[in-house]
C-alpha cells in the first residue's frame, strides 16, 4: 500500500505539466543554441520525469487508481448480473390463483408474495409490516402468504404451516389470516416456539371445530401443500425467510426483495413497479 502522504496527491496530471513546463523552456532556447544545450535540457527533462516517478510516487498511485477503478468495475458488473439473475428467476413464481389465501383486494394490481416460516424471527417481525403495506395501498396491492419452512426449524414450522393450510380449508381465508396472525403472535420463535401441541387448541380458539381440524392435520393433508409452495419458492430465487417478490399480476414482472424489510422499501419497490407498468 502507498504511504498516507503528499505522495499520494500526485497524479499523472503533476508529470505531464512538468513535461509541458520543461518543454516550453525548450523551445524558448534561442535557434542557434548548441547541440550541447539540446542534450542537456533533454537530460534534464528524463531526470525530472524519473525524480516524479521515483520519489513521488506518481506512477504507482495511477497503477492503484487504475486497479481499483477495474476491480469496481466488475463488481458493479456482478452485482447487475446478480440482479438480472434474481430477476429472471423471479418470473417462475407462481401465479395468485384460488388456492392462494389472499389478504387485501384479490383484484389488486400487485401481489406482495411472502415466502415465509412460522419459526423464523424475522418473519414474526415482518408480519405486521407487510400487513400495514396492504392496509394503506387502498387497494393497489394485495398479500399472499406461502410456506417456506426451514429445515432447521421443523418439524414445528412443517407442522404450523400444515395446521394453517387446515384452517383456511375449515374456515376459508379469514381463517386462514387469523390462525395464522395468532401463531405469530403467540411464537417464541426459533424452531419450538409454538408447541405443536397448542395447534389444535388454537383453531377451537377461532370458532373451528377441533375434530375435523386434528383429523386434518394428523393425516397429513396438507403437506403437498407446503412442500408445493416450498419448491416454488427455490424456483424463484428465494433462499431465505422472509422471502417476498413483488409482483406485478397482469404482466408477471417481478421483483426480489428478501429479508424483514421496512415499509419505506417495500413501497418504493411498489411504486417502482406501479410506475414502470404506468409509462408502458
């Protein structure tokens, strides 16, 4: 690395005035000045130019400039590629249809789709955002939920998911939201935050009928379910929890956006998408 010194302030730019200065002293030179006076003055100029060089160091700051400029470059050129990458496969997300659970107008022009895991603490934390996204969109954007249990966090969260599936075919999509609202309300989180032995106690609190909701949920139902919404998730590019693309429903533009992001991000990637679809 260069020192931290007036060394590093000279550029190529310091070289080429001094060539410049060198060269009009040069031509100053009266015409019939001796070849003597030609050499020196030669000398004097590849002296100077190798002083520059040498001792200030210019030449390696410009190799530095240059290294770093190219290095940037191809991470800018990474990051696009990523994100044309994470576009693309966005796109393989599947359509809102009438086995999704929809929060918010189903006619809406913009489907938020979370990828999300009961037991993830993210996911708890993100869950009243994504809520408060819809509530005030007035209508322009509505909220699928679908599994992506982590492995690391079953069989509770496998379990959860498949006990909201139950919900939503006992109770419809309120219950659905509901169920699924409490769990996350109620979870420790981290993988046994929610006894699977409270899922059939918790749909009784919301009005269902316990016998067909544990008969739902003991035989196994609603695992192709999950496992369905699962593999659409990796297909998509969703490699964690919460997973969320933004979808624009008529074109099937998308956009990645993971993690518990606030409401400010999450709307400009809805105004975003709103705008481009607009101008087109």
């Amino acid at each position: 690395m260069l020192e931290n010194s007036t060394r590093r302030v000279r550029t190529p730019t310091v070289i080429w005035t001094v060539l410049i200065l060198l060269i009009s002293t040069a031509l100053t030179v009266h015409a019939d000045s001796s070849a003597t006076d030609g050499e020196l003055l030669r000398k004097e100029v590849r002296a100077e130019l190798l002083r520059l060089i040498e001792e200030e160091g210019a030449l390696d700051a410009a190799i530095e400039r240059g290294i770093n400029a190219f290095v940037e470059k191809q991470r800018a050129l990474a990051r696009a590629n990523q994100q044309r990458g994470s576009t693309e496969r966005a796109r393989n997300v599947r359509p809102v249809s009438n086995t999704d659970y929809i929060y918010g107008d189903p006619k809406a022009a913009i489907t938020l789709v979370e990828y999300s895991d009961f037991e993830c603490p993210f996911c708890k934390r993100f869950h009243p955002t994504a809520k408060q996204l819809i509530d005030q969109s007035a209508g322009k954007v509505n909220w699928v939920y679908r599994h992506f249990p982590l492995e690391f966090h079953n069989p509770g969260a496998q379990k959860q998911a498949e006990a909201s599936e139950c919900a939503g075919k006992l109770g419809g999509n309120e219950a659905f939201w509901r169920y699924t609202e409490l769990i996350y309300a109620r979870t420790k989180s981290n993988g046994r935050g929610f006894p699977i032995s409270n899922l059939v106690p918790l749909a009784s609190e919301i009005g269902l009928e316990s016998g067909p909701f544990k008969q739902c949920l003991d035989s196994g139902e609603m695992t192709s379910k999950v496992k369905a919404d699962y593999e659409n998730g990796v297909a998509s590019g969703i490699t964690g929890t919460p997973g969320n693309i933004i979808l624009h429903n008529s074109s099937g533009d998308a956009v990645v956006m993971a993690g518990a992001l606030p409401l400010s991000k999450l709307q400009e990637a809805v105004n975003a998408l709103s705008r481009n679809h607009t101008e087109k």
